[in-house]
C-alpha cells in the first residue's frame, strides 16, 4: 500500500494479478485520491532493493519476497550463444538490448527478437539464445513462477 517511482537506471515491474491499483494522478484512467489518502501508511522508510543472485556468467535471477514470480536477467555477448534451462512454470521473455535469435527444438522452431519484442515460453522447455554477431549482444528478461525454484 505504498506509492513508488523510479528516479534513475533501468525499471522492470513484474505485478501479480490482482485489481489493488489505485491511481492519484497523470493517468486518463480512473483516478481515486480519498481511497489512496485513506491506505497511506505515512512512514518514512529506504527501499527495499532485491539483489540477484547470479546463477551463472549469462544469468542472474532476482527472488522477491513474494511466491508469485521471480526474473531473470540473460546476457549474450556478440555472435555467443546461452543454453536457457527449463523451468516448471510458463515464462515470458522480453528482449531488453541488442538482437539475435531465440531456437527451440533443435533449430525447429527460430524467432529471430530485438529490442522490445517479446516471446512466451512454455514449462518444461529450454531455449537457445543467439545474439547476432554484428550487434552489441543480446540482453533479455524472462519473468516465470517461484513456487518451483
């Protein structure tokens, strides 16, 4: 029940599905003050920053305090590739920087990904990361569940 912004650096906000958005201001939507007013807390505190925990040279996966998701944050320099382990829930991958390829199955199934596409992974499957070797590399997101990490 705390309002937050993001003042430098990069933001990714992964939400839980839930209807607990209330909005004050610069938005054509619904705006409701009184109830945001009234669910202030008021206190004065620092962040809490979740810190990852890097799971090998590629990938650093970030836990929140929550059992509804986790990211992870792959990072392929030029003309490299990254092996994506499987996860036991769905994930949704969102390319960050740079370009180059996502494969499945051998090479059956290739989406080429670029700066602001995304791509949904279903459980239980791995991917290949391929970044282009003319680019800066390849910096994706993929957000998945945390119950089975």
């Amino acid at each position: 029940n705390e309002p937050h912004a993001y003042i430098q650096g990069e933001i990714l906000e992964c939400m839980a599905c839930s209807d607990n958005v209330v909005r004050a201001g610069l938005t054509p939507k619904l705006k409701d003050v009184e109830t945001l007013v009234k669910m202030l807390t008021y206190k004065c505190t620092q962040p809490e920053i979740t810190r990852g925990k890097k799971k090998d040279e590629n990938c650093t996966l970030y836990v929140p305090p929550i059992n509804d998701f986790a990211i992870e944050i792959v990072e392929v320099a030029p003309g490299e590739e990254y092996q994506m382990q499987d996860v036991m829930s769905p994930s949704v991958i969102l390319t960050l920087n740079g370009s180059g390829t996502l494969e499945q199955d051998y090479s059956q199934f290739i989406l080429p990904v670029s700066f602001g596409k995304a791509a949904f992974m279903s459980a239980n499957t791995s991917a290949t990361v391929i970044a282009d070797a003319d680019g800066p590399g390849l910096k994706l997101v993929r957000a998945l569940s945390n119950v089975h990490i």
